[in-house]
C-alpha cells in the first residue's frame, strides 16, 4: 500500500515510527501512532523543497542537516503541524510523468495539495485539472478508449498545466536541485542548458549532502551531452573514496583516463594510496589507470 506524505520519516533508534495525519483548517496535523519513549530522540526526516515543519512552541528539538530535526520528547505522544509548499504540487508531477506514482496517487496527492493553504490559490484551475484526469464527464466508451493512452493523456494535462509551468518558472537553483535529487535516477529529468546544470552543480556544494546530492545529478543527466568538467573536480577534490568510485562506476560519461590524470595532479600520495588499497574502487579503473596511479605514489 502506497503511504501518503512518504516524503516525511519519522524514527526512533533505527526503528519507523508509525503517524496518521488530518487536514484541519488548511494545515496538515500529524500524530504518532506508536507508543513513544519518553527522554528518546524522535528524529523527523522531511522533503524540505516541499514541506515545512511547525512544531509546538513547548517543544524541545534540535535542527541537524537540512531536512532533519532531532526531538527530545517528553511525552509518549507527538504531534506537529505540516505546511506544504507550491513545490508540493511540482513534485506529484513530477512522480507521475516518471512512473514513479499511479493516477490514483497522483489524484490523492493533488486533493491534498488543493485543500492546504498554498493549494487553495490555485483552487480554480488546480480544481479543473482533476476533473480533466478524472474524466468523470465522460462515458464508459469513452474512458475504455482513453484507458489505452491513459499514462500519455495525462501526461499532457500535467506538462501544459499553466499552474505547473509558473510554478517550475519560478523555481531557483537550490528547489530545482532539491527535485531532481530527491530520486538517484529518473527517465525524465528537467530539460535546463549547460549554464543551469553548473549552476545546479554549485548550488549542490553549498548544501548539505552535497556528495550524494551531486552524485545523484550526475546520474539523473548521465550520457545526455552534458559538460562533467564540474563533477570530475568535485569527487576528485572530496578525496573521499566512497563516492569517487560510485562516480566512477556507476556514470557511464565518466571518462576513467580523465579522473585519474586529475587524481595525479592533486599530488596527494597518501589519497592515491588509499584509492588503491580500496577493493571497490581499484577494481572499477582498468588495469592501465590503476599502473599509472602506483607508478605515482
């Protein structure tokens, strides 16, 4: 079963801690459903591109990286409030239009948004665009003829939504970012220049979880004639091994002769040394490029 407001975790220890929600006057509440322990950290991990978190003014939290929130509880309950941003809506889209959610989904999703407060705004066209996915208007021919390019006429209503589109206009480079890599991989990234990805790319190293974050731009644009110049540097300037051989391994436009001609000239034996003793890494670059590193320690 698909759980509404995935975007939201709740935990204790490791362990998912169960929530119901409501919508009360335009403000989405939630509530723990599981027994809580007193003097624990419940940690909340949230889509900070699509939602914002208002907590009790009684309550005790810490902020960690963005996204996260870390909860001293003091009671075996909890709950907060949950206001959703326009990108709410530009992230159902974007789910659809990449097969990640069903048309019933998308529909329960956008009934959400339309009945929050930022939904509300666009009450009349968001309202017409249901009825039009919906096509509750139509005859049962009809929608048996339809159901065989369902996915693509839907599709359509989405894209050319006027809503949609001023809203994805006016997105910046730190919420265009944040959409694209909340997924690692999708058939239908956003079509930007060469000028948007760098921008994106640099946005990215300012944030937090800037090496997943880029990482993951680079997987979602991979083999689409874009310029790595940007991320060649970055994974190579980390020095963290980890990431530079999921780069290395997993984004087919990396060019192995390239990376390892700029892990030379860092001239840092010690992080040529730990590439190489690294069993993942080592054994991702041929065997021409691993020679050409030993012969430089």
């Amino acid at each position: 079963m698909y759980k509404m407001l995935k975007d939201i975790n709740l935990s204790i220890d490791n362990n998912e801690i169960n929530f119901e929600y409501n919508i009360e006057e335009d403000t989405i509440i939630i509530r723990t459903t599981d027994e809580l322990k007193i003097n624990s950290i419940l940690k909340i991990y949230y889509d900070e591109n699509i939602y914002e978190i208002k907590l009790n003014k009684s309550t005790k939290y810490n902020l960690e990286k963005s996204g996260e929130i870390f909860i001293h509880l003091d009671n075996k309950e909890m709950n907060f409030s949950v206001i959703l941003k326009k990108n709410y809506f530009v992230k159902s889209v974007y789910k659809y239009i990449n097969k990640l959610i069903s048309k019933d989904i998308l529909i329960e999703e956008i009934n959400i948004f339309l009945n929050s407060k930022v939904g509300n705004k666009y009450n009349k066209d968001i309202t017409n665009l249901l009825l039009n996915i919906e096509n509750k208007d139509k005859s049962i021919e009809d929608l048996i003829l339809d159901n065989e390019n369902e996915y693509e006429r839907i599709f359509n209503l989405l894209i050319n939504n006027k809503i949609y589109i001023n809203i994805v206009k006016d997105m910046n480079d730190l919420e265009l970012m944040l959409l694209i890599t909340s997924y690692i991989f999708v058939p239908y990234a956003p079509k930007i220049n060469q000028e948007r990805f760098n921008n994106l790319v640099n946005v990215a190293k300012t944030y937090d979880n800037a090496l997943e974050n880029i990482w993951r731009l680079g997987m979602n644009y991979d083999s689409k004639g874009y310029d790595y110049n940007l991320l060649d540097d970055f994974f190579v300037n980390s020095k963290n091994v980890w990431y530079l051989g999921e780069y290395i391994s997993s984004i087919n436009q990396v060019k192995q002769e390239t990376i390892v001609n700029k892990i030379i000239n860092t001239s840092d034996k010690d992080f040529i040394k730990q590439i190489l003793k690294d069993n993942f890494i080592a054994n991702c670059l041929d065997k021409k490029y691993k020679e050409i590193l030993e012969e430089n320690i």
